[in-house]
C-alpha cells in the first residue's frame, strides 16, 4: 500500500509535462486563413465564404475561433455587416 502510494509520486515526479494543467489544453497555433491564403480575397457577395465566420445564430465568430489575425478579423467583420445590409446573410436566426 505505502509502496503504491510512493511509485505514483514518483511518476508524477518524472513525468516530463511538469506543469500541465487540464484546465490549459495544448493548443496548436491558429494561423489566420486569410494571411495563409493570399489568394483568398473576402468577397461581402459570397455568402458561403462569409458562412464560416458567423455561427448558425448569424453572429459574427470571435477571433479565438476564426483565428484570424486583427487585421483580417476587421475585414470579416466589415463584409459580414455588408453581407446583411444586401441580405445575403442573416442578421439573426432564432
Ligand atoms: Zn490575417
């Protein structure tokens, strides 16, 4: 029992991910798809490119999920408002 108890400290104590903490996923770099496809050009006419900035209420998605830099995010956010000025997307969905 107290032989038990010792071992898992002691992998604790090796385990490499010293501060790991659940709470703080590894989380893998978002890269902005508009600075990583130069060739993407956000179009306020296209409605589906715009689709995947806006959540299924027709809100704008917050950088932390786009993962668009400041920029870019700008952008987004001023061609989907165009996007419902022309009512090509929603303002809200239910
Ligand atoms: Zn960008």
């Amino acid at each position: 029992m107290a032989d038990n108890k010792k071992n898992k400290r002691n992998n604790r104590g090796n385990n490499q991910d010293d501060n790991y903490n659940p709470k703080f996923r590894k989380m893998r770099k978002k890269v902005c798809p508009l600075c990583a496809d130069k060739n993407l050009v956000l179009d306020y006419k296209n409605a589906d490119q715009l689709k995947k900035f806006v959540n299924d209420k027709g809100k704008i998605l917050p950088r932390r999920a786009t993962g668009a830099c400041a920029k870019h995010q700008r952008d987004i956010t001023l061609a989907v408002k165009r996007a419902r000025q022309i009512a090509i997307l929603p303002y809200t969905a239910e």
